[in-house]
C-alpha cells in the first residue's frame, strides 16, 4: 500500500472544523480521480486526531472536537462515489 501524504492545508486551520472540511474536500478529488480504496480518509483522520485531538482532556470542548472527529471517520467509512 502506498504512504498518502496529508497536505499542509489541512492540518493548518485553528479549528477542526475547517480541518475536516478541508479534509473531506481532499478526499473526495482524489476518490473521483482515482477511485476508492481500503482505509480511505486513514492519513487525513491520523493527521486531524494528532493535531487538535488530546486524549487525556475531557472538557466539553475536547468531548465535542472528539464527536466531529468520530463523525469524519464515520463519513470516511461510508462515503460512496457518485
């Protein structure tokens, strides 16, 4: 399997929710461009968690952060392309 390297721009947003946007963006070019595949979003959903996701917080702020996260992998899994 090939190493799918995230681009900068989607990991450099303050918030997640422009990351994830940004992310879902991304993923569906290259699905359109190069079809689907096994772990699609898995770099985009490593590089999301890794900036903005801590897991040792538990504040209303990082539980909600982890709910958007759980729902681009959600998303991830179940994306089909037109």
């Amino acid at each position: 399997m090939k190493k799918i390297k995230v681009a900068k721009s989607i990991t450099a947003p303050a918030k997640i929710d422009t990351a994830i946007e940004r992310a879902k963006t991304a993923l569906i070019a290259r699905a359109n461009k190069s079809g689907l595949y096994e772990d699609f979003g898995a770099a985009e959903i490593r590089a999301i968690e890794d900036k903005y996701i801590d897991l040792s917080d538990f504040y209303n702020e990082m539980l909600k952060q982890k709910a958007q996260l759980k729902q681009f992998v959600s998303w991830c899994q179940n994306y089909q392309a037109s």
